[in-house]
C-alpha cells in the first residue's frame, strides 16, 4: 500500500515537470525526478506513466482511411471510383474539391447526385431542380450551357469554346431558356444586330425537347440602345434552321423580342418542315395579320403537330383572326389558343366562334382585352355555347359587355354540359348575373371553376 501511494506521488511530480509536447514530437528528453525515494530512481527513464489516466495517444488509422485520403487529395490528377464501394465512394465524392476536378472528366465518371447537387450549389446560390426533371446533374449542364450561351458575344467569344463544352453535355441538356443574347461589341446601329449562331449550338443537342429564348440584354443599365433588343431576319433563319434539325425538340418559346410578319415568315418555313413541335409561344411581340397568315398556313398541314399556341399581346387584327378561324376548321390537333390582348374586334371574334362549330378539339380559348362588345357578338356566342361540345375553358374577360350579354350567356348555358370555367372578370355584367351563371354552371358540373 505504502509503494503504491509512492507511485501515485511519482507520477504526480513528473506531471508538472515534464514538457509532454515534446514527448509527442518525438524528441527525447531526460526525466528529472525528485530524489523522494532512492527505490524510484527506475522511473527517470520512463516516456509513459501508466498510471496517469488523461494520457493517450492518437490512435492511428485504419488502412481504408488512408487509401480515401489519398484519392481524395489526388482525384483530380488520377480519379479512383470504379470499384470502390459503395460508402466509400460517397466518402470521397463528399470530400473532394469540386473546383479543381475538370468538368470532362466529371460528366463522364460520375452520375452520383449529391456530387452534382454540390456543385451546382456551390456556383448558383438558387437552384430548383423541379424544373429540370429532378435531377441535380441535369440542372448543373443545363444552367451552364445557359451562361455560355448569354455570355457570348460576336465577334469576341470563340465558338469553340461552346461547341466543346456542348460535346461534353449534350446528353444532359433536355430544356434550355435563353433570357438574354448579346449583339457584337460596339455596334450601335439602329438595325437589329445579329447574335450568336445559334443552330450551330442546337445541331449538337440531339436531346433538347424545349427551347425558350428571348432576344435582348438584362441590366443593360446606362448602356441602352434599341438594337439590343429584338431579333434579325439572320436570326430567325438560324432558328428555322435548327427546327429542320432537332428531331426532338417539342416546345418553341420566343417571346419578348419584337418578332415582326417577316420574322415569323421565315420560322414558320422551318415549322413546316418539323413533325415534333407540340407547343409554340409568339406571345409579347409585334406579329400583326400577314404572320398569322403564314402561321394559320402551318397549322392547316397534316404534319403539324401543335397542341398549344400562345400569341397574347401582339398586333392581331380582324383579318388575321379570320386567318386562325380558316386553319381552326382543318386543324385537328389544338387545344389551347391564347389570342388575349390583341385587335380581332366583333368581327374577328366571330369568325373564330363560327370556326369551332366546326371544331371538336379546342378545349381552352383565350380571347381577353381584345374590344369586344354586347352588340357585336352576343349572337355568335350564344350560338357557340348552344353547339359547343368541346370547349372546357372559355376567358373573355376585359372586354365591353352588358347585362343584354349577361342574360343571353345563362341562357345559352343551360344547354350546355361541357363548358366548366369562364372567365367574365371586368365585362360590365352585374353581380346577379354573374351570380347566376356560376349558378348555371354547377347544375351542368360537379365542380364548375368560375372567375367573376
């Protein structure tokens, strides 16, 4: 008992005059020990006390852990993943700097989403992978190709640099939205510029299924000037061009770029050789009647296969209304038509109501803000509501009616059971009406939709 309250004193005394860092850097030092007891003397010479419970060494690691370090510290020069397994492999894909692993290498060897979600995190603070099918790879190519795209500018970016990134992902790129394409440094004319080539960027997506462009610059700021917003003939060739080659693509959006009758002329001439188009959007532009001539051509073909067709807020006439209302009686396939905020009038309006007598495959028809009036086409669309057996949404809304246009619109309901929502918001129908027609529409269904 007397020995071993001994050690403990020992110990306690070559505690506080040890300097222990220097034990763990390996440097050998020669403990001093109070002459307390000649039997003690052995301890001088001793690196570890037992019985000091706070001592402990690093314990040293396990080989697997070394061999992950290294990978991780060496992927970018020499990528180890094939064979690794499967807890491993997410080891080293969460540790490894995604900065410094060449985008060539990554598109190829790794399909791991939480590599991807990692990266795309860590170059854009927002991302929403909903709108890329819900994958994290997908959104990463996808948003990158958009950047290169909106960056470039004529006559200063080398189209190499694209065309090489684009044979790196284009097996990733699904949809694409342009929102800005810039014109040649310098040019100030006030003709619209030309922009970037862009059918030699869509011929090497072979599996784009939607493209969304608008042609103009975001925060331009003091540098304004006209000609950088809208489209050229050149450009409208090129995207012409791309239809006759994207096999796949079955969406078209150009909105906001001040599409003229000559611009749509010379899309449409790539849309009648395009079989997979199912969704065209022209809307926010300057389309007047003879675009929409050559367009009610496209949708009269066999081969079109357009099941929406949005062309609000542009400067569509009677006649060009008369034109859709022509191409409505052969086509077969529309069944949505968004012509809200234009100019077709009474006139207009009713050679488009006349039209889907003759239709069964309309099912929404927008037609809002464009100066329609009780005296003018309250006929018409009785008629229509009478026949109708197809339509299900029907807005016409913000245009001149009156309680005359109220009564004959819950007359003509009652014989209608197909319609389910119409939308009579600003129309100068009173509330008694309005009233009854939402009355009207929930004895024709279960659940009627109606905006008042």
């Amino acid at each position: 008992m007397e020995v071993l309250q001994d050690n403990i004193a020992v110990a306690e005394e070559i505690k506080k005059n040890t300097n222990y860092e220097n034990q763990h850097d390996g440097k050998e030092e020669n403990i001093k020990i109070p002459n307390k007891k000649s039997n003690h003397t052995r301890l001088e010479n001793r690196k570890i006390v037992a019985e000091d419970k706070e001592w402990n060494l690093f314990p040293i690691k396990k080989l697997s852990e070394l061999c992950i370090t290294s990978i991780v510290k060496h992927f970018a020069n020499c990528p180890v993943l094939n064979g690794l397994p499967r807890k491993f492999r997410k080891i080293v894909l969460n540790n490894v700097n995604v900065e410094s692993v060449p985008l060539e290498m990554a598109a190829l060897m790794i399909p791991d989403e939480e590599y991807w979600k990692r990266v795309s995190i860590s170059k854009w603070s927002i991302c929403d992978v909903s709108k890329h099918g819900g994958s994290w790879k997908r959104l990463f190519f996808e948003n990158y190709i958009k950047e290169l795209i909106e960056n470039f500018i004529p006559g200063k970016s080398v189209h190499e640099e694209i065309s090489k990134t684009l044979g790196i992902c284009q097996d990733w790129v699904i949809s694409l939205n342009v929102e800005q394409l810039q014109i040649r440094k310098g040019d100030f004319s006030e003709l619209k510029s030309d922009h970037l080539e862009l059918d030699l960027v869509l011929k090497s997506l072979p599996k784009l299924e939607s493209l969304q462009i608008t042609y103009g610059i975001k925060n331009c700021g003091m540098d304004f000037a006209w000609n950088l917003y809208g489209c050229s003939i050149t450009d409208c060739k090129y995207i012409a061009n791309s239809l006759k080659n994207c096999f796949k693509l079955n969406e078209l959006s150009v909105r906001q770029s001040l599409i003229e009758d000559a611009h749509l002329r010379m899309i449409v001439s790539g849309l009648l050789e395009n079989n997979t188009i199912k969704r065209i959007d022209f809307s926010h532009n300057k389309i007047a009647n003879e675009g929409i001539r050559a367009l009610a051509h496209y949708l009269s073909k066999n081969n079109c296969q357009v099941s929406y067709l949005n062309l609000s807020n542009n400067l569509i006439g009677p006649l060009g209304a008369k034109y859709l209302a022509e191409s409505l009686i052969k086509n077969e396939r529309l069944e949505h038509l968004n012509i809200g905020m234009n100019g077709i009038r009474n006139e207009g309006f009713n050679e488009i109501m006349d039209s889907l007598n003759e239709n069964s495959n309309l099912r929404e028809l927008i037609v809002t803000g464009n100066g329609l009036d009780s005296e003018g086409c309250m006929d018409a669309t009785s008629r229509f509501l009478r026949t109708n057996c197809a339509l299900v949404k029907l807005d016409i809304s913000a245009n001149n009616f009156d309680s005359e246009f109220g009564k004959a619109i819950i007359e003509s309901l009652k014989r209608n059971k197909t319609l389910r929502k119409i939308d009579l918001r600003q129309c100068g129908i009173n509330a008694d009406q309005l009233n009854a027609i939402c009355y009207v529409l929930g004895q024709n269904n279960n659940e009627p939709e109606f905006d008042k």
